[in-house]
C-alpha cells in the first residue's frame, strides 16, 4: 500500500492502433528498401534513396504523413544487431601487424608532414617506428628491412590493410597485392593478410600502436635538425616503451615477450635492396627528372637513357653499369640537386655561364668561397681548377696551395701555380721511394717543375730536395 502511495499513477493504455503509418503504408516503405537493397548489390552506392526521398515519394501519391513518421518506420524496419567481436589468441612469431600515421614536425625550422611506418607485435605489443618524407614503395620496403634486422628474424605472417603500396586492385572481393609487396615477401619468405574494408579493429594492435607511439614521442617534442635526428629519438622513445612491463602481459616488457618469440621466427636473410628502379632519359640540363625533382648526371650523358635505383633517401644513377651519380633525395617537388663537377665540359664551351648557375650555388661552401675571393671574374681558369680536383687533386691540397700562395700575396693565386704546388707537395711526399729508371724520369721533371717554382717565387727548393737525395 506504501508503495502504490509513492509511486507515480500508472495508466494502462494497452497497444494502440497506427492511425496514420497503416499496414498499406508500410508496405509501400518497404518495396522503397528494397529497391535500395538492390541498388547496393549493384554497386549503386551513391543512388539509394534516403528516408527523405521516401517521404517525398509518399507525399506526391497523396498520402498525408509526417517525415517523422516515415523516419521512425525506417529506422525500426532496418533495425540491426550490434556487431561482436571475437578476442584473438596469438602464437609467439606469428604474426605481426603494420600500418602508416602521419606526423607533423618541424626540421630546420620548418614545419612538414612526415610519415611513420608503425609495426606491432600481435604476440608481445612489440613496437618500432620509422620517419619517412613519403609513402613511396622504397619506403615501404626499406621499413620492412630495417624491422625484421632489428628484430633478428621474419614474422611468419605480416598484416596490412588496403593501403596503395600493398593493393594493387580490388579483383571482386579479392584484393591484387602490388608487385612490390610480392617482391618482399618472396624475398623473406613471409606470407601475408588484408583486412576487410574500414575495419581497422581487423588489426588493432597496430591502430592503437599508431595513435600510442605518436603520442608518447611527438606531443614531447617535435623539433629536430634532420629527419635522421627525428629518427634516432623516435627509436629511444619506442626502446624506452617496448621495455616497460605490461599488465595484460602478466608484466612482462615487450622485450621479453620478443626473445620468446624470435625462436619461432624464419631465418634473415640479408637486407632486402630497397630501392625502385627506373629508366630515364636525361634532359638538356643534363638532369633526370623523379618525383618532380631534378638530379644532374654528367653532361655528356643529354639524350641517354640512364637506370636510376631510387631508395628513401638517396638517388643513385648508372650508365653502362657504372655509377655516374649520387644525390641525398629531395623531399619536395620542382626542386633541383646539381654537383657542379657535372658540368665540367659544357662549362669549358660556355664558362660565362658559371656564374649565375644553380650548380655553382648549390655546391661546397668551400669550392664558392675560392671562387668569390680568386676567380670572380675568371670563370674559364676556375673550371680548369675544378677539372683538376675532379682528376688529379683533392680540395684539401687546393686549399693547402692557396694558403702558401697567399702568404707571398693573393694576387698569387692562380690555377697554374696551384697546380705547380701541388705538384710539389706530392713529389715531396714520395721522395723516400726506392727509385727505378721510370721514378728517376718522374723525378727529373718534378725538378724541372720545383725549378720554375723557385724562379717564380725565388725560393731555392731544388737546391734542397738535391742536398736531402
């Protein structure tokens, strides 16, 4: 009796008829779903009707009802049961999950997006992290490279969700592994799995890896001089995680868990080549265009096709199997990488165009510094200097040369007499060697060299080198 006083009245209305939505109706709702049904096995995504055309469809036959009406009826007839999921249990080596995020972090000063190849271990939540400029498939692979050394050993399974280095095409409900990723796991001997559209819970150690790693690194810090700084401390701070105990793990580190599984791992073989390969033809300014970036070779070369090994930071070219040049790889797009020492020969024919080239701006500070404080305006004499380093010299005994030089007076400094001292310099240092009629030769004309030398700077140098033999 109490508790009838307290509770609120109660009013027994029974299940009342629909006035409006009537049995006719809803029929008429229903025949509208399933011609969506039908839309969407056709793969007519994009032309279902929303409860709103429904409506509309309603209202224009005459019937009076309310698009609340129509959407509660919708909503009740699609009605569906929340998807379950099933926990997963994991053998040690098994498998191994990867993924890309995206980082955003500040080198040299200014901000760019970066990409970080995040892997995780299904069996022990190991984690290791790698900074990329792009989402190339050199990247991809070298990732793979640099995880499985690390790691001492291959993952039995690797799982990857429909990104575009991994899929190629959708064939139906199958999906086309790129030849990239067919190369890699021929080469390891690994065997791999895709997960279904949108369900990134399909791996999610790896999501969650992304979303943790990210975190715990870059919400520290995000400013660094080089990708490979940014590198080295994203490394310490997956260390510092990966030997920290877990609950879930019976508070073993991920370290621990890792050892148990390396005695189930395939063998390593080497470290898989990471690079793409392409065959190019060079342009007029004697340069191979990838990615949108230009990269010089020598001059000769205009017109050739060339083959181009392309890794994640560096652009290797080669012509006739034999190296011709190597970059560090640009990572933005309508940039320029030129090495001065390639345009060597056009530059003899045109030596006026030295001076206002970006291969003279891009080269060694210390090559520009000679040339702003000697060989302003004599461009042609410069590009023999530089012919010379490239062939018989080094820039280090240049600059020795210079310096003697300057001491009498920069005037002094002049190809010709940079060459004469050096030349000096190297008989100096093999004046000890046992000498054969061919070194005594040698010998003689190094005199006849020392001996112009002492004229010119009345020094008395062969008188010496003679009193020492």
């Amino acid at each position: 009796m109490i508790q009838e006083l307290v509770e609120a009245p109660k009013y027994k209305v029974g299940v009342r008829r629909k006035r409006v939505m009537t049995k006719g109706i809803e029929q008429k709702v229903i025949a509208h779903l399933q011609e969506n049904e039908e839309k969407l096995k056709k793969g007519l995504k994009k032309q279902l009707k929303k409860p709103i055309d429904i409506f509309e469809a309603l209202e224009e036959e005459g019937i009076e009802i309310s698009y609340s009406t129509v959407l509660r009826t919708i909503r009740q007839l699609e009605k569906k049961s929340k998807e379950a999921f099933i926990k997963g249990s994991y053998y040690p080596g098994d498998i191994c999950e990867f993924d890309w995020g995206e980082v955003k972090v500040k080198i040299k000063g200014k901000w760019c997006k970066l990409q970080m190849a995040v892997f995780t271990s299904a069996y022990g939540n190991f984690r290791m992290a790698y900074l990329f400029s792009k989402q190339k498939m050199e990247c991809f692979q070298e990732a793979h490279a640099l995880f499985f050394q690390e790691v001492s050993g291959v993952y039995k399974t690797m799982v990857y969700d429909n990104m575009r280095v991994a899929v190629k095409r959708f064939v139906g409900t199958e999906k086309e592994p790129t030849e990239g990723l067919l190369k890699l796991s021929i080469y390891y001997g690994y065997s791999y799995r895709f997960c279904n559209v949108r369900k990134g819970n399909e791996k999610g150690h790896v999501e969650r890896s992304v979303e943790v790693v990210r975190r715990k690194a870059f919400a520290f810090r995000d400013t660094f001089e080089s990708i490979e700084e940014a590198n080295q401390y994203l490394y310490e701070v997956c260390e510092k995680r990966n030997r920290k105990p877990q609950p879930s793990h019976q508070n073993q580190t991920a370290v621990e868990c890792l050892k148990q599984e390396q005695e189930n791992f395939l063998s390593l073989p080497r470290p898989f080549d990471a690079a793409r390969v392409q065959n190019v033809r060079v342009d007029k300014y004697s340069t191979v265009v990838i990615d949108q970036s230009h990269y010089s070779v020598p001059d000769h070369l205009v017109g050739a096709i060339i083959k181009v090994k392309i890794y994640s930071n560096r652009i290797l070219c080669f012509y006739e199997e034999g190296k011709v040049a190597d970059h560090i790889r640009l990572t933005g797009c309508h940039e320029w990488s030129l090495q001065l020492e390639h345009y060597l020969e056009t530059l003899k024919k045109k030596p006026g165009a030295l001076a206002g080239s970006t291969a003279l701006q891009q080269a060694d500070k210390k090559i520009k510094t000679i040339y702003d404080t000697y060989y302003n305006n004599r461009a042609k004499e410069f590009v023999e200097l530089l012919q010379y380093i490239k062939e018989e010299s080094t820039l280090s005994e240049i600059e020795r040369s210079i310096k003697e030089l300057c001491r009498i007076h920069p005037s002094h400094v002049t190809t010709d007499k940079i060459k004469i001292l050096c030349a000096k310099n190297k008989n100096t240092a093999v004046s000890s060697v046992p000498k054969s009629k061919e070194t005594n030769d040698i010998t003689e004309h190094a005199k006849a060299n020392l001996k112009m030398y002492d004229e010119l700077f009345q020094t008395e140098s062969v008188g010496k080198e003679e009193a020492i033999a």
